[in-house]
C-alpha cells in the first residue's frame, strides 16, 4: 500500500519536474524534489522499492536541471 502510495506521489512530482525544463520556469524543480523526497521516505517504508526508486530518479532530474541553470532558469 505504501508503494502505491509513494508512486502516486512520484507521480504528481514529475509532471512539475517536467515543466520546470521549460525555459524560465525552472525554478518550479524547488518544489518538485520536495515532492519527491516525500514520495521517497514513504517509498522506504515498503516493502517494494519501485517507488523509492522512481521519486529518486525525479529527485535526480530535478536536482540536474537546476544545476543546468543555476538554480533558477
């Protein structure tokens, strides 16, 4: 159940995530990893690891793209 949970939570980060590649909106990956750090640590308390592993890979393109533009592009 928890899964369930953390992969609905992954999935309502990375749409964010996804529109803060747009150019100027980048900052919107500040509020996507916290999502997904949520989403993790519900993820960790499963006993599958599918949604552990997919808010990681949010929390990792978010935290890249921030890096591509320096924090706010």
């Amino acid at each position: 159940m928890l899964n369930i949970v953390s992969i609905l939570i992954g999935l309502v980060a990375l749409p964010i995530a996804l529109v803060g590649f747009i150019p100027l909106l980048g900052a919107l990956n500040w509020l996507s990893i916290p999502i997904a750090i949520v989403g993790a640590v519900v993820g960790m308390f499963s006993r599958h690891q599918s949604g552990r592993n997919f808010n990681i890979f949010v929390i990792i393109v978010g935290c890249v793209r921030l890096w591509l533009g320096f924090g706010i592009l």
